[in-house]
C-alpha cells in the first residue's frame, strides 16, 4: 500500500539508491555522453498490494479452462481503476522531474507509466550518475546508459515507483547468427514445418491477428517478404503485413526479417501485425521489454498474440525489473492476450556471476508461452542443444505446471547435479518448434538462420491458426494466456504434442545441460505441435 506520509516529503529529497546491478556482459564503455544529448526515461509507478493480488487472481481464473470465469477478460479501463496508482503518486514524480528540469513529462493513458526528456547533465544530477555510451561489437550498435551500475532517486520518487527504465538494463549483447552467403540446395522448410505440424493446406478463416515485435534497430523490409512468398510460399503471394504500430522504416534485420517470413508463412492468412518499439530520436534507446509493456498497456487496438524473439539473462536484472515485468504480463493476460517469447540461446545456460544454470528472461515469466528449439524442423528431430531452457531463479513454479514438471525430476539419474538449478522455480520452455531455417534478406534468398528466434514465430503462427479456427467456430476471443491450458490438454491427451525424447541441450565446462526425456523436459517442453489434436483441444474451450 501507498503510504502518504512518504508523500508529504519535499519533491527534491534525500537520494536512496534504487537500483543497481553487477555490471553489463558484452558490452565495451565508450566514455560519456556529451552533456546536451537528450535521453528518455520511463518511469514505472506502483500498483498497490491490493490491485496486484486481484490482477493475479483475475489472470489465473480466466486461463483456467476449468473455471467458470475461463475466457472472460477484463478490459483496459478495468486495470487501470484496479491497480491503484494514486493522482499523489503521479503528482510527487512530475513534481520532481519538473524541478530537476526534465522536460516533455506525460502520464501514459494506463495511469502506471510516466515518461520524460532530460539533458545528460540534468540527468546526471537527478540520476547520480554520469552517462556512458556503450557498444556491443556483436551486434555493431550503441546505446546510451549510466556510467555506474546504480542509480538513485529522491525518496519520495523511490518510494512511488517500482523502476525507471533508460538507465541499467542492458539488451542481450549477442545477435542472431546469419549465415552469410546463400545455400541453395536448403530445403523448404515452410513445408517441411507444414508436413511435421501437420498445417498443410490449413488457412486462417476467421478474424484473427498476430504481431511479431522490433526491438533494438531491427527492421523487416517488405520487398523481402515478397521474395521470401515467391521463393517458399507461393500460394501465399501477395500476402503483407497489414498493420504497423510505433515507428517505421524499410529495414534488413535478420531478426525482424526471421519474425516477419515465418509467422507469415505458418500463420497462413493470418492478419499479421508488426509493433516496434524504438526510439528513433532518443541516444539510449530504452530497453525495449520496458517500453513494449509501457505501449501495450495504453493500447486500445492490439492484436490477439505476440511474437517476441528477444531475451536475456536473468543474472543480469534486477529482481524490481522482472517482478515488475510480471505484473505488466498479467495485465496483458488478463485482456486476453498471448504472448509467445523464445526461450533463448544459451542452453541449460552457464553462470555470469555465479556457478549455476541461470534462466532466460522472459521466458521464465510465469506469464508467457515460452518456445525452445529442435534441431531441424523433420519428425523425428532431436532437440536443439543452444535451446534454453531450466527454471526460473525467482519466479515460483506456477500450479498448472507442477505435475508434469515433477514428472521429469523424478528421472533423477538423467538430472544436472541439483546446486546447478532451482528446482521449485518456474520451469521453462513450455513447448518447442524448429530452429533452423532460411530467410530473405538484402534481396538474396536461402539464408540460414538457427536459434529460437526461429521456433517462436513458427509455433505463434500455428497458434494463431487455431485462434483463427476459434473465431470461424463462433468464439469472440483468443486463447489468451494458453500455456494452463495446453498442459492441462496434455495431461488428458499427450498426442496434442510430438514428443522430443532424443538430444541435450549444452552445459557448461564441456558437459551436457538438459536431456530430452518422455513427457516435459527443460530441453524441449511438451514437444512439438500436432496440429488437428491441439486445434481438437483447444478449438471449443
């Protein structure tokens, strides 16, 4: 709960530390920004003890299919008046940017976010901290943070709100790895995906849409769509992306590239949607995670499911980060919105900063759908061994998971030695798809590409055909958060997935992470879709 007498503090107090972290992996200082540049900052207010307890409770009972509230979503205005951020709240925090002289201060119309401007220098003063410009060789871009790996506010802003974006939080430092020269004799692998998931011939027929994200300066470019539709989907041709949310330009990122080919070409007539989420005039380039939660929860108009190929450590954010983007995944769940983000690439993934597995964010969000990888996309596959997957080192095992997951740690002589992982936290991924593919990019075809950021879009695309065939059926909604249900489903019926019992995932030092077993395992979830049984499970809830 809010307390007022923090209020009453005079706008410019005392400074407490609010934040702070071990240090950026794979990024190289550049020295500090001259001290005009502008940077933006988002400010994340609090949500009372209260609004989070009744979000979580509304989240859980509309995506438990057996519970009578199943589908029945709330809407934006509903949120907002349950979270219970205070017009005191929102006063102390413009209050104070205004007399440190930031400027542009706006209130998003979710009431829980504030943005604002602000010089280097005013920054610097209002922040404690100088500015630094950062560059990571691995993906040949820079971003603007602090210099120091803390920061602070006056305690009467501290004490209103959970995180202030802009400052810390460093994007994952590695890219996707593209192949640089063409393979022509690649096969298809749209159809090989379509043959394995059993899609074939399957078109969307009813209202439904998808949006894969833009983060961190990648952009698709239309005209390789195109060729990508003459090359591997013909019988699509013609088929685009129909709306754009945030900034735009014509781009050649393989990641936006990747999300645009293949959530088109699994979703077949699926109204595809990109949201960006950069700031095309602003030096530090906010986190995106941040910044796509501060837009989707001022959004009206969204799609029914998102795509999101992006991620990182969970060893390298704050706790405040994560449980705050907990709560915003909430809110998108409880207006019935999927969210499906790839696993990652880092395997049973080896400690930065301490000797244990660490798991990828967002994936172990208890809120998402979370997608490894196999290595190619023919049945009977193995699992891929840069897939991500394990259990989450702060978030909790979610109940809708716990039988299956309990399932695989009962196999105990195929487990890692136990100090490596948390084994009551939330386990990730929840299914997998293929992650080795082929991409247009730069006009030139057969393309090879190999991570989750392959697997994401594709199983998005096979989901998003079922909320299609959902609305064809009569249904005014979309799954929503599905993963309660497709373990629920999979417990009654385990053919909903194909089950990957072969492969392991990388570990460290030389040795084997996750092994695939029967059943769910960390390496490769529940498996991979079976089209016409999850659509039969899935099509009438």
């Amino acid at each position: 709960m809010y307390h007022a007498v923090l209020l009453a503090t005079a706008v410019l107090s005392a400074h407490v530390q609010h934040e702070a972290i071990k240090g950026p992996i794979g990024w190289e200082s550049l020295g500090e920004v001259p001290s005009g540049e502008v940077l933006r900052f988002t400010f994340a207010l609090k949500h009372s003890e209260e609004g989070k307890v009744w979000l979580k409770r509304t989240v859980d009972e509309v995506s438990d299919p057996r519970h009578e509230r199943y589908g029945k979503y709330v809407g934006i205005e509903e949120i907002r008046a349950r979270m219970g951020v205070t017009e005191e709240q929102v006063s102390v925090v413009m209050d104070s940017l205004k007399e440190a002289g930031m400027f542009d201060a706006a209130v998003h119309y979710s009431g829980d976010f504030i943005t604002a401007y602000a010089t280097a220098e005013v920054a610097a003063a209002y922040f404690h901290t100088p500015f630094c410009s950062y560059k990571a060789p691995a993906r040949g871009m820079t971003i603007t943070r602090a210099c120091l790996p803390s920061y602070h506010l006056p305690q009467a802003v501290s004490a209103a709100v959970d995180i202030v974006s802009g400052l810390l939080h460093f994007p994952t430092s590695t890219g996707l790895q593209v192949q640089k020269a063409s393979s022509p004799n690649l096969p298809n692998f749209i159809d090989q995906c379509r043959t394995t998931y059993k899609t074939a011939g399957v078109k969307s027929t009813g209202n439904a849409s998808v949006a894969f994200t833009q983060f961190l300066g990648q952009w698709y470019d239309p005209s390789d769509l195109q060729k990508f539709e003459e090359r591997y989907i013909p019988d699509q041709k013609g088929q685009t992306i129909v709306k754009k949310v945030g900034p735009w330009q014509a781009g050649y990122g393989s990641e936006a590239q990747l999300d645009s080919q293949y959530l088109v070409g699994m979703g077949a007539g699926v109204d595809t949607w990109v949201w960006t989420n950069q700031n095309l005039n602003s030096v530090n380039n906010e986190e995106p995670w941040v910044e796509f939660f501060a837009n989707v929860s001022s959004a009206q108009d969204v799609p029914m499911a998102f795509s999101i190929s992006y991620g990182e450590s969970e060893t390298t954010l704050t706790s405040a980060y994560m449980q705050r983007s907990d709560t915003e995944t909430q809110k998108v769940a409880a207006r019935g919105i999927t969210v499906v983000v790839a696993s990652g690439d880092q395997g049973a993934g080896c400690g930065i900063f301490v000797d244990q597995y660490y798991a990828q964010f967002p994936a172990s969000l208890p809120y998402v759908t979370s997608v490894g990888a196999t290595r190619d996309c023919e049945a009977g596959t193995k699992v891929a061994a840069f897939s991500s997957g394990g259990f989450s080192g702060l978030f909790p095992m979610p109940s809708w998971q716990t039988k299956l997951v309990r399932a695989y740690l009962a196999k105990t002589s195929i487990l890692p030695p136990k100090q490596y992982y948390n084994d009551t936290g939330r386990a990730f991924p929840d299914v997998s798809a293929c992650g080795n593919v082929a991409i247009c990019n730069h006009g030139i075809c057969d393309l090879s590409v190999a991570g989750t950021s392959c697997s994401c879009p594709i199983f998005s695309g096979v989901l998003s055909l079922i909320n299609s065939a959902r609305i064809a059926a009569g249904k005014t909604n979309g799954l929503g958060f599905v993963a309660p249900a497709l373990y629920q489903a999979y417990e009654q019926d385990s053919s909903i997935f194909d089950d990957i019992t072969t492969g392991k995932t990388d570990g460290c030092n030389n040795k084997d992470g996750w092994e695939a077993a029967e059943g769910w395992d960390p390496a490769s979830g529940l498996g991979t879709p079976n089209y016409p049984n999850l659509l039969k499970a899935l099509v009438n809830l």
